[in-house]
C-alpha cells in the first residue's frame, strides 16, 4: 500500500524558480521504480552473458558502463557472469584490469565504491580467440563450460554481438557449427543480442533474418535499437494510453502535423568510413526515427505485452504511403555539409547525405493526410532530439495574434538533452486588448527524483536477461522499414549529386527544405509575442 502525503515540496522549474507539488506524488513514482526493480530482480533467472567484441569501443564505453549500474542497484542475478570474448590475448584478471580502466572512466564525477568495483569485476572472464574461425570456437565452449561449473550456473547464456556488422553472419553460422547455438538443459536456453545495422537493404535484411532464424528461434533473436531504451521513448506510450486527456485528440481531426527529429552539432568524426557507406538515412531514419514514429503513431495494444506491442508497430510500417521518384524528389531533401568530403576515409566525390528532411504519411484512419516531417542532420546548431504534436488551430480565429493553420498548440517530447514534457497553448497578454501570447508547462523527468535516469543500454540489457521483447524491433518490422527506405536509396543512387544540397556547419540544414513546408519555419504570431514579452 502507497499512501499519499498531501506535504507540499519545492521543485526547480529550470528556469531558476521552483514550483510547489505534492512529495507524496514523487514518492510513489520513487517507491513504484523500487517495486519495479525488485520485482525484475526476482525474475530474473541465473545466466551468463558472452560478449563478442569485448576489447571494442562499444564494450567499454556503453555496455561494461551499463552492467556496473546494474550491478550497483542489485539488479543482476544473485549468479551472474560476463564472458568477454575477442582476440585480443588477456587472461581473466587482465581483463579485469582493462574493465576497471574504462568503468571508471566512464563515472568519472560520479561517487565510487571500492567494494562494489571489485564484486562487480569478479563477474567478469575472458575468452582469447579467433572469432573468424570455426575451429576456434572450442577454446569458447571449454571457457563457457569451465565458467558454469566454477560458478555454478545453469546453461542460460546470452550472446551479444558487439562486433562489425560483417561478423553477424559468421558468429552465429559458427556458434550453430559447434553446437552452441542451443541447449538441452530442461530449465537452460539461447539468446543473442544483434546490433544495428541490421542488413543495408532490404535484400540484406531479409537474408539475415532468414540466416538467423535458420540458428536462433524468432523470440531469442533480439535487434537492438538503443533509442528505444531512453527512459523519455518508452514514456511515449505511458503518456498516450494512460491519459484520457490526450488519445481523443490524437488524430487527424485534431492534429495539423507531426515533428520528428534527431540533430547533432558535430560531424561524422572517426566514423567516416561507417558513415559514408550508410548515410543520414540509414543511419538514423531507418531504425530511431521510425521507431519514434511507430511509437507516436500505433493504435493502443491489446495489452501491454510484448508481442501486441510489436504488431502495432508493423501496421505502422505497413501503412506507411510508398514513395514514386517523382515523390522522393517532391517530399525529401537530402544534404550534406560542406567539408564533408575532406573527413577522414570519406570519398572526396561522396554523394553521401549527413542530412535528410521528409515528408511522410500513414494511410490509415486515425493519420490520412496529416503529414509527418522526419529530420536529422550533422553539425547543425544544436543537438537535439524530440518529437512535436503540431494540433490544428481553431475554426475561427477571435483574437489578435491567434495562430491559423499551425496553432499555438504544441506537445513537445525532448528524448535529450535535457528529457522532457511540455505543452504549449495560447493566453491572453496582460493589459488592454486580447492580444494572445503562447505560454508553456513544463514537466522536466529531474524534477521527479536526483536519481539520474538510467542509461539505454541498462534498460535493454536488463530486459534480455528477462526475456522480455517489447523494445527489440521483430524481423517483419525490420522488412517492413526497409521497404520504404529502399526505393528511396535506389533513386538517390541513380540520380548522383543531382540533388544533392549542400550546407554550411552550424547552419539548420540546406535552404531547399523550404520546399517541405516544415512547421519549424512557420512564422506564427504568438510564438513572437512570446519572443516579445519574456517574464
């Protein structure tokens, strides 16, 4: 039993004020998390975790950051290994040693545990061999059995490929090879972790769902998209179907358009051979931002379940308008920053796009004709990503500076920085006259707690290890994504650098998107009246 205390408690705004809500509310959001993890870490059986690619960048810098926060909020099973496993020759306490170098790195500001570091590190083994080749696999099943009887865990393992995307073929075919790809334990079983990008096409795609499920069953094959692990995504859905207010309005009756963006200020950096091989779109339209839209866009699932979950995203992606050339021209920019080209490992004639603006629409009922503008960039002005509902003025306009066509009214999603909920709408401007200004409420995910909110990556981990889906893309998604993405790449690939725009860094995207009628440029008279008249 929760009980709610009427105490009122002080709350920073973000813009140096405070405002007074009830601790009762914050304490049950703060005791209903405890519950929720308690009630993970009782079901959440004995395993062991193989990671391939254990001496990478992604290992040290995301998923080893991750596991030490499970591991500090009693997250993990009481038995609980991390089998790292790449070329690179260490021994167990080697490995240890690399560990603790890059765990700490990453809590740099943060308090530290002596105690707590070394628990976690004593968790952790390492396999020295060639992932490349067949034969070499024995080395792993003879670590992996070595472990298990030294630990004492049941044969429950999980496989995470943090390798290049080459070797999600290869790990699998050899892990099947050596008869590691299943179990016979009554109580054990397989699952494996496959990050993006899954396939560069929709043909690549198709073959590697079909080479997979070949080895792995669909429900232990786990795609993972890293987006839809921030704490602000998954919120999405909470604040749809748990509010009565909002999913009335959340049609094409009552909604003008739909924003979706993903901007980065820098450039591609050290990935320039990634990146001028998969582009803006791949990159990040293909899987975040779909995933984002199919999130804003689904019907309300049976249950709360994996699988009803995933088959509302597939009707999204299935409703989706297919794109003719002479629409990919019409609805899509695509652009690219000068200086680009100079980067390191990229073409000095790459037609690679670091910015793409669309125009999307779902066929269906609830979205006909309401348009959905999906943008991403580099070395844009700032780094952001959120998602806008832009609702529909009203029928007449009464007041002077009233908004028509795009209204005052605007719910904003900020998924970083800063994670956030605000609702804009228009009020009268104090004094004569009924000039209307737009006004906002703020709802900030730190007011709720000190707590900082945990990381993508501890969130999808923690639910593999539950065997739980819900936030993994399902293989007919994944196909169904591709195939609106394909023809578009196919028409960018025939046409070259004609249309092709180029932009400066720190500009917001090539000129040419104007074409697109984005609501990011509308000129709307209470937002000036906001500019205008700041408390």
């Amino acid at each position: 039993v929760i009980i709610l205390e009427p105490t009122l408690t002080n709350v920073p705004t973000g813009r140096g004020e405070s405002s007074s809500i009830p601790t009762g509310r914050v304490k049950v959001a703060i005791r209903f998390r405890e519950h929720i993890m308690l009630k993970a870490m009782k079901n959440i059986k004995d395993q062991m975790l193989v990671i391939f690619g254990a001496s990478g960048d992604l290992t040290a810098r995301k998923l080893l950051p991750a596991l030490y926060e499970l591991h500090v909020k009693n997250l993990l099973p009481e038995r609980f290994c991390i089998l790292g496993a790449a070329r690179t020759l260490y021994s167990d306490e080697e490995y240890r040693t690399w560990a603790d170098m890059h765990i700490r790195e990453a809590l740099k500001g943060k308090e530290t545990n002596e105690e707590t570091i070394r628990t976690f590190l004593q968790r952790l083994f390492y396999a020295a061999f060639d992932s490349t080749q067949s034969a070499e696999y024995v080395k792993l099943r003879e670590k992996i059995h070595e472990v298990q009887k030294q630990e004492q865990l049941p044969d429950r393992i999980i496989y995470y490929l943090a390798t290049p995307p080459l070797m999600y073929e290869r790990i699998p075919t050899f892990l099947q090879e050596n008869q590691l790809n299943h179990t016979n334990a009554e109580d054990g079983w397989r699952r494996i972790i496959v990050e993006k990008p899954f396939g560069t096409s929709l043909d690549t795609a198709r073959y590697l769902n079909k080479h997979l499920s070949a080895i792995f069953k669909e429900k232990e094959i786990y795609r993972i998209d890293h987006y839809l692990g921030k704490e602000t995504v998954q919120n999405i859905l909470v604040l749809r179907f748990s509010n009565g207010i909002f999913e009335p309005l959340w049609n094409r009756n009552y909604i003008d358009s739909v924003e979706i963006s993903a901007t980065e200020t820098l450039g591609v950096e050290n990935r320039g051979k990634y990146y001028d091989g998969a582009g803006a779109l791949r990159d990040m339209i293909q899987n975040h931002l779909m995933q984002l839209m199919a999130f804003t866009a689904m019907e309300s699932p049976s249950s709360f379940d994996p699988e009803p979950i995933r088959d509302e995203i597939v009707k999204v992606f299935r409703s989706l308008h297919a794109y003719s050339p002479e629409d990919v021209d019409k609805n899509i920019v695509r652009g690219q920053y000068n200086g680009y080209r100079k980067e390191p490992n990229v073409s000095p004639e790459s037609t690679t796009e670091t910015y793409v603006a669309m125009k999307m629409f779902i066929d269906n009922w609830r979205w006909s004709g309401v348009p959905f503008y999906i943008y991403t960039g580099k070395k844009l002005p700032e780094k952001t990503s959120e998602i806008a509902i832009n609702f529909k003025s009203t029928p007449h306009q009464l007041f002077v500076g009233q908004c028509s066509g795009t209204s005052c009214n605007k719910l904003t999603i900020r998924i970083q920085p800063d994670e956030s909920i605000t609702l804009k709408f228009g009020l009268k401007i104090p004094g004569a006259g009924f000039t209307v200004r737009q006004v906002g409420m703020n709802f900030r995910y730190d007011s709720l707690s000190k707590e900082r909110l945990p990381d993508a990556y501890e969130r999808l981990l923690l639910d593999a290890m539950l065997g739980d889906s819900t936030l993994y893309s399902r293989s007919d998604a994944l196909e169904a994504s591709w195939t609106i993405i394909d023809p578009i790449l196919a028409h960018w690939k025939e046409e070259g650098e004609q249309n092709l725009f180029f932009y400066e860094g720190g500009e917001n995207g090539p000129k040419e998107k104007q074409q697109l009628d984005m609501p990011e440029m509308a000129d709307c008279p209470c937002t000036k009246n906001m500019m205008n008249h700041e408390d």
